[in-house]
C-alpha cells in the first residue's frame, strides 16, 4: 500500500508488487531486489511501510476489501465496476481484456 501511494502510478508500482510478489524472499529483501532493479527509491517506502502512515493505508485497504459484496472468499477476487459474480470471475481469468471491453461503462 505504500508503494501505491508513493508511486501513485500504476505503470510502475504494479510491475514493482508483481515483482516482489514472485520473489521467494522475505517482502523487505523482496522490495529491495525489485527496487534495484526497477531503479525505484526505496526508501520512502520502507519508510511508510514502517510508520503510522504505513499502518493506515494498510487498514484503509481491508476495510475496502471487507466491504466487498458478496465477501471476498479467495485470490484473486476480481469485481468490475463494484460487482462480482463467479460468471465474470471465470471470464476474468480465461479472457480478461474481453470481459473489460464487454463490461465497459
């Protein structure tokens, strides 16, 4: 939640979760490889993650994710446009560029 706040751009931050996510190290040694090689300061996220600010965003988040309708049962829980159905969980994962375009609003 801190890289997303700090980063706040989705082009970089998102390649910067996936990377720490496919790592098989602990999440500070994960973000540190992923960083160096992502040339992304990382210390202002170190920073965040371990402060109050860091705590907050991270509550911020599972109050968004306890407010899912229907609850949230497994990962990846997928909505579009704040609704969820196991139809559009299974298009998702075979064809989610299809289900976007067919879903826009």
């Amino acid at each position: 939640t801190c890289a997303i706040n700090i980063i706040d751009d989705i082009n970089v931050y998102f390649p910067f979760i996936k990377c720490m996510e496919a790592k098989d190290t602990m999440p500070d040694k994960a973000a540190e490889k992923c960083a160096n090689a992502m040339k992304i300061d990382l210390a202002p996220i170190m920073s965040c993650a371990n402060s109050d600010k860091g705590n907050l965003l991270e509550h911020e988040m599972a109050l968004k994710t306890e407010a899912l309708r229907p609850n949230q049962t497994y990962v990846p829980w997928i909505t579009i446009n704040g609704v969820h159905t196991e139809k559009m969980q299974d298009m998702a994962q075979k064809d989610l560029l299809s289900l976007i375009c067919d879903t826009y609003k």
